[in-house]
C-alpha cells in the first residue's frame, strides 16, 4: 500500500537521529507548542479526529447496549431457524464478539437497504449483513477489521444443461441481488456477453425467478449460493469464484470508534483461539444436502413464526384502524363546514396522503423523520402513523359523502323542529349517514390489513415479514406463500363477518 505524503513525512522524522532531533533550538519548540495546542483543540471542534484521540478503548463499551442492523434474507450469514430465531455467520459472530467484550446487542432485521438508510439516520448503532468494504461505502461508514473474504459466483437452475459459462448468456436475462457485489460483477460482464441484469432485493426472490424461467441464471456471493444448493433451492453453481471484496462491521462515519474497536478486538481474539473458524464451519464447511420434508411439515415447524406475524399484523391494523376513524371523522366534518380554512385544511389533509404512496410515508416516518428530529422512532409508532394517516384521507371521504348523500330535508325538518344545528347533525344526519358509510368502512379495514404487509419494507414483523423469513432459510417460496395467502384469506373473511354482524346488530 502507498503511504501519504504526510505518513511518509512521520516516516521520515521517526528515522532522525537523536542528534538531528535535539538540533532544534528549544526556542523554536516553544514557539510551536502554542500552535500544535490551537490546531489540536482546532480539529476536535471540528469533529476531525487527531491520532492520540482517535482509538477508542474496547473497555469503553462495557454494560452499553448497541442496536445493529442487519438484513432479512441471506442465509447464511443472517436467516431464521425453524423457531423462528435469529442464526447465521453474522448473527453468531457479533453475540460472540459482545459476550466477549461484555456489552450487549439488539438485533433489528431490516433488509439490507433498509439497514443502511436505519444507520444513517441513527435509528442502529451499526451495521453486519455481509456488507462489502468499498471505497464508496467507506466515505460514508467506517468499517472493521474484514471478518470474511467473499467472491462472487453463477448458479443456474439444476435441470438447465444449456448455460455453462458467461459465453452462453447472450440475449439473456440474469438476476443480481441490489447493491451487492454479485449485482457489480454481473453489471460489468453484461456489456461483454451481452446479457441484461435484473436487480432483486432478495437472494431467495432471486433464485425463484431463475426456477421459473424468467431469468436463467442468478449472481451471488458464493457462500450464499452453496447453503442454498445444499438446501435443495433447486440449483446448480456453473462457473469459478470471482475473488471479491471482504465483509465489515459498518458504523457511521466517526460514530461509535469505541464499538468499532471492541468488534476489532473481539474478532481478533476469536480468530487467536479458533472459535472464528469453529463458527465458519458450523454454516459452511462441507454441507450437507438438506433432508427433504413434507407440506405439513413445513406447516408445523412455521406456525409459530407466523401466529407472532399475525399477531402484529391484527394488532397494528386494530391500532391504526380506531386512529384513522378519529382522523377521517374530524376532518369529514371540516370538508364540509361552510369555513373555507377548515375546508382549506381538509382537503390539503386528504390530497397529500391520498395522493402519496404508502410506503413513502413508512420510510419517511421510520428513516426521515430521525434525520430531522435528531430522535429514534419506534416501528410500531411509524407503522401506526403510515396506515392511520393513509386510511383517514379515505376515511374523510367517506364520511364527507356519507353525511352528504342523507337528504338535505331530515337537516332542514330538524331544524323546523326547533333543534339546533350541532344537535340536528348529532341526532338525525350522522345516523343515517352511518349507515350508508359502513359498507365502505369495512371495506377500508379489509384493505388497511392488507396494506400492512408494506411494512415489512421498514422491517415491522408482520405476517408478510415472516413468511419471508421463513423461505429465506429453505428457500420453499411458493409453499410458505400458500400458507401465508391462506392465513390472510381465513382473517379477512373472519374480520369481516364480525363487521357484518355489527353492521346488522347497530343498523337495523
């Protein structure tokens, strides 16, 4: 490696002799001490780290808690066993590296990109899902020690006998994960052997579409590739490793140097005693080709996964659900009040979040509104402000034309009657207007529940979350779909008979 002119220059004063050294006048020392004090004490308001101040102590994290991030769906670095727990390489190695170096780890499986946009905006602490160390990435993060020398290789589906090398993929499309290395590599052989690459934010998704015949062959890192070949995901590795970059442990950019160096130290210390290398062969060395099991099987060992999946996914949409029906009722109201500001007011309400993707407004909660505030945000608070804040804005409408559709005479007739505006509305007009807007009420609670699969982008562990979990790690896509499609089918229908029911019970 070059030095930098300055390491050079410091190379260059450390191989004066004593004699050169003392040759400086004293005078001139004392001259210097005032400036070296100011640029030093310069720099540390600044934020730039000078070398005496830089190296925190691993000691410095003893009894702290750190928030990692990591992704959702690369076996088998991260994935989730039969229970439902969180395993893998990464998994492993930093609880190993916090027990040794005693401080203590929260897990959020994100998604990969997810993980990143979390640590930038200081929702986690760090970063560990077989990430690359680029040089792109390193000015934006700082990374650890490698701790794994990764490659890159094709796989194509195992009955396929007609691509064998890169020279047979002309025409073609080829699946690449987004952002990782096996989707840099393809992207550089693709203008060579003209093939077309199609990023997918899953390695699981990925080898599913090269099962189907919608792309032919998939990049991805090897290690990634051979667990999955060992667990039956219905491929076949064709060509050699393409050597690539090491994996790091990432933290922002001159954050947390102290964990930093408790992860340095700790994965030094367990590659000095071999347990580093006990940990590679427990998900690496010589795999085993998984034993193949049965429908229900799979059934029996992801029910309790799921039933926690579908716990989250009633409870939020329950929460959101009771928000939006206070937001839509209030701003109903305003849409048709003889006030132009609160007309004003509602109707701005219901374009901007009726007129914005959902999902939007999930990564602007979870990840934006931190960058802003400075302050974490829990998932279950920006899962309840994505779906509550969405569903009012149709929620208002539906009150607007519920209340607008009762005749105008039962207003007028109360009103004759000597009842007052406020009670005329209370006692005759929202009644009816209830009525009219159940059907469609119900109807926005059915699609509120659905909508609450999108959450999984932010890493809410809905139902949808954990279906993917679960095929990340046996790669049974379509069958865990099945499961997950039915377990939807059998709530929605049970949700909607009960608000049928109390439709029936309170309208008669």
């Amino acid at each position: 490696m070059n030095r930098s002119p300055m390491e050079a220059g410091r190379a260059r004063r450390r191989g004066q002799s004593p004699g050169q050294r003392d040759a400086r006048t004293p005078g001139l020392r004392r001259l210097f001490r005032p400036f070296l004090a100011l640029l030093t004490a310069c720099l540390a308001v600044v934020g730039i780290a000078v070398p005496a101040a830089s190296a925190a102590a691993p000691h410095d994290v003893k009894g702290k808690t750190f928030v990692i991030g990591t992704d959702t769906t690369f076996a088998p670095f991260e994935f989730r066993d039969s229970s439902g727990n969180l395993v893998g390489i990464d998994m492993d190695l930093i609880r190993a590296i916090a027990e040794r170096e005693g401080f203590q780890v929260e897990i959020k499986s994100l998604g990969f990109n997810a993980a990143l946009q979390a640590l930038s905006s200081n929702q986690v602490d760090g970063v560990i899902a077989g990430m690359s160390i680029t040089p792109e990435r390193k000015q934006i993060y700082d990374f650890s020690d490698p701790y794994f020398e990764s490659g890159v290789q094709m796989a194509v589906a195992k009955n396929n006998n007609e691509v064998k090398s890169y020279s047979d993929l002309k025409g073609k499309v080829v699946a690449a994960k987004t952002g990782s290395e096996g989707e840099s590599e393809a992207k550089k052989l693709a203008p060579q052997y003209g093939f077309t690459v199609k990023s997918l934010d899953q390695s699981a998704t990925m080898y599913e579409l090269v099962k189907s015949g919608n792309a032919v062959a998939v990049f991805d890192d090897y290690p990634v590739l051979a667990y999955g070949v060992s667990q039956n995901n219905g491929l076949k590795t064709v060509t050699d490793k393409i050597p690539g970059g090491s994996y790091g442990f990432a933290v922002n950019k001159g954050k947390n140097p102290e964990l930093l160096a408790a992860f340095n130290k700790g994965l030094g210390d367990m590659k000095a005693d071999g347990e580093y290398q006990k940990l590679l062969d427990k998900y690496l060395k010589s795999p085993e080709a998984a034993a193949p099991s049965s429908f229900w099987d799979l059934v029996v060992q992801s029910f309790p996964a799921l039933m926690s999946g579908l716990r989250n996914t009633v409870v939020v949409t329950i929460i959101s659900f009771a928000v939006a029906m206070v937001l839509g009722l209030f701003f109903g109201f305003l849409k048709i009040s003889r006030n132009v500001v609160a007309r004003g007011v509602a109707t701005t309400f219901v374009n901007v979040f009726r007129g914005t993707p959902l999902l939007v407004w999930a990564f602007f909660f979870y990840f934006g509104v931190p960058q802003l505030t400075g302050q974490p945000i829990d998932i279950w608070v920006a899962g309840v402000l994505t779906l509550s804040l969405n569903s009012g804005a149709y929620i208002t409408e539906i009150v607007r034309g519920g209340i607008q559709s009762v005749d105008p005479g039962q207003l007028e007739a109360a009103r004759s009657l000597g009842l007052g505006y406020g009670k005329s509305m209370q006692k005759v007009v929202v009644p009816q207007a209830f009525k009219l807007m159940t059907p469609s009420l119900i109807n926005q609670l059915i699609i509120m529940l659905k909508d609450s699969s999108l959450l999984l982008a932010i890493g809410f562990a809905e139902l949808l979350y954990q279906g993917q979990q679960i095929y990340a790690s046996n790669f049974r896509i379509t069958e865990t779909l099945v499961i997950v499609a039915a377990l939807y089918f059998v709530v929605i229908m049970l949700l909607t008979q009960l608000a049928n029911y109390a439709d029936r019970k309170f309208n008669k």
